[in-house]
C-alpha cells in the first residue's frame, strides 16, 4: 500500500459572454465563454468541448437551447437522463422525455406515435431528452414506414453529452446520426462534451466524415477558479475490492456511526463487475447491518428494478458499477474502486470525488506505472493515460462499420414493402465511405441465400449444406446493426441482493455464468441463486444456423468471443476452395473481424446443469425464452 495526493485543480476565468451575463454569471470559466461564441458566431456545424467532471459543460447547454428553436439532449444511460432532466426543470427549462416506454403501440401506429410525440412536443416544450438508441432506430428502418426520418428534420440543435461512453459500434452509430443531422438542416449546431473524450471518435469525423469541428479545451491554470478539490490516493496491492470487504465494511461503519447525517451520499463503492457489486451487498447485509442500512446499489441488474429508485432515497454509501461512472452529482468525500481496464472510464470514476469538498480515494487494481508522488491534477490524468489501456478505434474499423450501418438500413428498407425516400439513398451513396463495398456485400449474401433449397424449390445448396449455415449465421449476424448497442438476451430474473429477492431484467448468458437457477416461476420469471465461489456455473451455448457442437459459455466473453471467431473463420477458410461458394471471401472475413460475435447473435438454446433454455430470436421484436427442466 502507498499513499501520495492529487491536488486540487482550477481553471481559467473571463468575464461572461452577455449572454452568460444576462443569466446571472458574475464570471465564466474560458471555455464556457468559447461555447457560447460557437453558438452565436461559430461557422462550424460541430463543437467539441474537453472539459473536466466538475467544470459547467451542462450551464453551457442552456446558452445552446435558448438559442434555437428546438433542441435534442442525447444521453447514453435513462438514468442519466432522467437526473439531467430534474436539473433542467429545476432551473426552469421545459423538458420532454423520449425513450422507449414513451411511445405507444407497434408497427405504423409506432412510427405516427413518434412523430406526434416530437410535433407536439416542438410547440410545448424548449429542449427534448432521450437517448442515441431511438435515433438509431429511426436510421435502421425500425419504425415502419417512409416518413420516420422525419425526426431529424425537426432538430436545429442537438448535444451529445458524455459521448465517450460508447463502444466502436454504438459509436458508428453516433457518427451516422451526426452525419445525417449536418446534412439536413442548413445551420445545425451539434456540440459533442465529455471530460474524456476518445479522440479517434473526433478525428474521424474530422478526416474521414469531412465535418468541420470546433475545438473548446477548458485550461487549468494555477491561480482560476476551483472546482476540484484536493484528493488522497491510497493504493492497495490487492486486484479485487471483494478480497478487502472486511475492512472496507469497517472502515465504512466507522464513518457512518462518525457522521452528523445519513440522508446525502458521501461515500461510493465502485466495483468492475455486477456480480461482486451483489455479492458486497449480501455481505453487507449478512456481517454489517448498520452499513447495509445506509446504503443503496446501483449497478446493470437495478436498472430494470422497479423498487429502486435514488431519487426516493435516503443513503450515505452508494454501492455501484461501470454504470456509476457518469452523473454523480454527489459531494463524495470517500470513495472505494476497482481500477477499470481503460484510462478514460478510470478518470470518469476517479473524478466523481473531490468536486466539492477534499475527498481520499481507496484504489485496487491499479497496477504499475509513475503513480506514487505528489502531483497535481492534470500531471495525474497523463500518468493514467500513460499508464492504462487508451481506448482505440481504428479508422478503417469504423469506416466499415458505418459503411455497413448505412447499407444495412437501405437493405432493410428495400426489403419491406413500405415506401422509402430515395434521397436517403443518394445521401448515403455520395457521402457515406464503404456503403457500395458493403451495400454489395448484403446483395451478394441475399442473392446465395436464395440459392438454398427449400422444399421441391431449384438450389444450389441442401439446407444442411455447411455453405447454407454460414450463408444463413451470417445473415443472422446483420441484425446486430437493428440497434445502437448490439443483441443481447434480456430475462426476467429473480436475484438475491440483501434482505430480499429483486425482480429485474438482465441479459441472461452474462447472469447464468455466476448463478445457478434454483427454480422457474409460473410466469417464467428465472430465481437464481448464487453459484461457488469456486466456480463458474457450466453453461454450453449453441449459436443458430451453423455450429455443429455447443459452445462452452461459462467463461469471461474475451474467451468466448476468441473461440467462436477462430470456429468462423475457419469456416470461411474452408468454403474458399468451394466453386459454387459466390461470396468474397476476404468481405466475409472482414464483416467477422469487424464484429462481436457474443455482440451480434444470441444463441438459440442454452444448457445449464439443470434446465434447456430455447431462445426464439423474432425479427419483430426481443427474443423470448422457454425453459424445462433437464430430465438426468
């Protein structure tokens, strides 16, 4: 263990923009000042602000709203959409919410759901709200209908707030979106703001997407204005917070049983992984009842929790994950975490204590690097970069997964029988980079798909052949480009987490790999429990169309995936010395690298030690499960 200090940080003051005047700032930090500028001077349609946790990137946002007519907030979680939300009407700005639970109905009715929503809402409401997937979905043709792309037309400005959260392929979707918002208004002001911004993201759309951008760095200076304070770092050998949780849980009790009250959070508990978050909370429970009492969990498995609400309670420890990495606004004076594999959700977990008040950082994991002396803030944030995992996307990755992205859409449109506007065509033909390759690419699986016999149907392919399975996996594969985030297997789940069972949805091959099924609810609701310690509970997956064995599905994803991309391209290998294969080869090679398997397709049945999972994996909706007990 060593320990050594972050000190504070400032950054530089100007006196306000009038327009920051006017709203009552008796100064502004530079880069606020640079923001409002843009917004009222500024000749490029895209703004990206690097400004620390802490530092006013939201204050900014209002300048942008009050400025155009209708403006579009885009958040990467609901749960930080929703605090973002409490902010903007606290301070008087009328907001509308849009996710998923907002709009009624299926098909068409969706669709004219939608667009009702988004008319209504343009003469009632300043700002709207949602998230990067209902965007996503507009592009993908998951609306029916010609008139869904409607949507973009009705947004002059748009922000996408905290926008290195995402992964290369949620990114490639972010940037479609913003190419797709430049091109259709004549003026469009779309600001990009995170604290860790991934720089390739920018650079694309800078080199490849040929968008004009804005650079906004806030300065840290010596003598500015405060808004980090001063934080002690104790670094501990262990890697994992679980194998200290007697004397984290003592060192918290001391604290609580110390402190003049319970009713704000002052101290979080960030672990890597769902399952030590739950495990803590049982421990907690079980050996601390006093802890227990003032602490609430927050991780992946509450989010669907409808018992769980932080806006409700009252807790001094917050017990959370990845997810707590943006949006606490708490004044967090101690803090406990895992050290994640990149530098950028590093810093975002690091730089939720020391806002307010001087704060001692509990970090395990961290392994080696020129961490261990005194240093300021800025110095300290290289060392992470220099020292963890940077968080890179290749530009010819991206291309191609945009290029796709925009193919696959037009693919789907003309495959329906709905009406579409060829101008989205023409747009994605001229402006997009990759689309014919990949355009080319679906035509020529779609066209040898076709070749497969079905019945007394001609074909050049049985439907066993192991050209159709791949033919047909591939196909399947696709699918992952319906959404932003890719496939993923949701259950509705009972877990054990303290004092009583949670009912929640999860994806269902990451929970069963540490816990066990104890037994099925008439209502197919899973009640789990927890598998040894010892073990990951035995799980074999089988994936659709073309696997002949079963997949072992019990070990971390890295392993799985790494499998099943050697199994497929050895597959491919095989079928290029196929005369009837008329599929490049290379592409199909490509199309697998530049994907996640475990990310695109879900298995079509799972085997645990006790029960057979059927998965029906419905283009029409999310896939649905049907489970029996195994007769041994």
């Amino acid at each position: 263990m060593n320990q050594f200090e972050v000190a504070g940080a400032s950054l530089a003051t100007e006196p306000p923009e009038p327009a920051l005047e006017e709203r009552g700032f008796e100064y502004a930090r530079a880069f606020q000042n640079r923001v409002v500028e843009w917004i009222h001077d500024g000749t490029e349609p895209v703004a990206v602000v690097r400004a620390p946790t802490g530092a006013g990137k939201t204050a900014t946002f209002y300048e942008l709203i009050d400025s155009r007519e209708m403006s579009l907030l885009v958040y990467p979680t609901n749960a930080l959409l929703r605090q973002q939300r409490e902010r903007f009407e606290d301070d008087g700005i009328s907001v509308a919410v849009l996710n998923g639970n907002t709009l009624d109905g299926h098909g068409h009715e969706r669709t004219e759901s939608l667009l009702q929503y988004v008319n209504t809402y343009a003469a009632d409401h300043e700002v709207v709200l949602t998230n990067p997937d209902i965007l996503q979905a507009v592009i993908q043709a998951m609306y029916q209908g010609g008139e869904p792309m409607r949507f973009f037309d009705q947004f002059d400005a748009i922000v996408y707030d905290e926008f290195h959260f995402y992964d290369a392929l949620a990114a490639s979707g972010l940037l479609l979106q913003i190419k797709i918002l430049e091109e259709r208004r004549p003026d469009p002001k779309i600001l990009l703001a995170s604290a860790t911004p991934n720089e390739d993201f920018v650079n694309f759309l800078r080199e490849r997407v040929g968008l004009n951008l804005y650079d906004i760095d806030a300065d840290y200076v010596e003598n500015g204005d405060r808004f980090r304070q001063a934080v002690k770092v104790v670094r501990h050998e262990e890697q994992k917070l679980l194998d200290q949780r007697e004397d984290v849980a003592t060192a918290l009790r001391d604290e609580i049983e110390s402190a003049s009250s319970y009713d704000e959070p002052h101290a979080v508990v960030v672990f890597n992984s769902a399952r030590d978050s739950n495990k803590f909370h049982q421990f907690l429970h079980d050996e601390y009842p006093v802890v227990y009492e003032h602490t609430v969990k927050d991780n992946g498995f509450d989010t669907n929790d409808e018992s769980v609400d932080l806006d409700s309670e009252e807790f001094y420890v917050l017990n959370t994950t990845s997810k707590g990495e943006v949006g606490l606004d708490y004044d967090i004076t101690t803090q406990y975490m895992e050290s994640p594999r990149s530098a950028s959700a590093f810093l975002q977990r690091f730089g939720r204590a020391g806002r307010e008040s001087e704060a001692t950082v509990h970090l395990y994991g961290l392994g080696q690097g020129s961490w261990g002396d005194d240093v300021d803030f800025p110095t300290f944030a290289s060392q992470v970069y220099e020292g963890l995992e940077a968080t890179e996307m290749n530009h010819d990755w991206l291309s191609d997964l945009v290029g796709f992205r925009a193919a696959y859409a037009i693919s789907v449109r003309e495959n329906s029988s709905g009406w579409f506007n060829e101008e989205l065509r023409e747009d994605f033909e001229a402006n997009i980079e990759r689309y014919d390759r990949w355009r080319g690419f679906i035509a020529n699986i779609e066209r040898e798909i076709g070749e497969i016999k079905d019945g007394f149907s001609p074909g050049k392919y049985q439907e066993n052949d192991p050209e159709a399975k791949l033919l047909q996996f591939t196909e399947h594969c696709f699918q992952v480009f319906r959404g932003l985030r890719g496939q993923s297997l949701p259950a509705s789940i009972k877990y054990p987490r303290g004092d009583r069972l949670g009912v929640t949805t999860y994806d269902l091959t990451t929970t069963l790999r540490h816990y066990d099924i104890s037994h099925v609810e008439n209502d197919d609701i899973l009640v789990l429990e927890p598998s040894d310690d010892d073990r990951l509970s035995p799980v074999t997956a089988r994936l659709p169309e073309y696997e002949t064995e079963p997949t072992r599905y019990d070990k971390p994803t890295i392993e799985i995936e790494d499998l099943l991309q050697t199994k497929i391209h050895r597959q491919i290998d095989q079928l290029e010395l196929s005369d009837e294969f008329e599929v490049n080869t290379d592409l199909l090679h490509r199309f697998f690298r530049v994907i996640q398997i475990t990310n695109a397709v879900v298995p079509s049945r799972i085997t645990t030690a006790s029960y057979e999972i059927e998965i029906d994996s419905g283009r029409n909706g999310p896939p649905t499960i049907d489970i029996t007990q195994r007769v041994i």
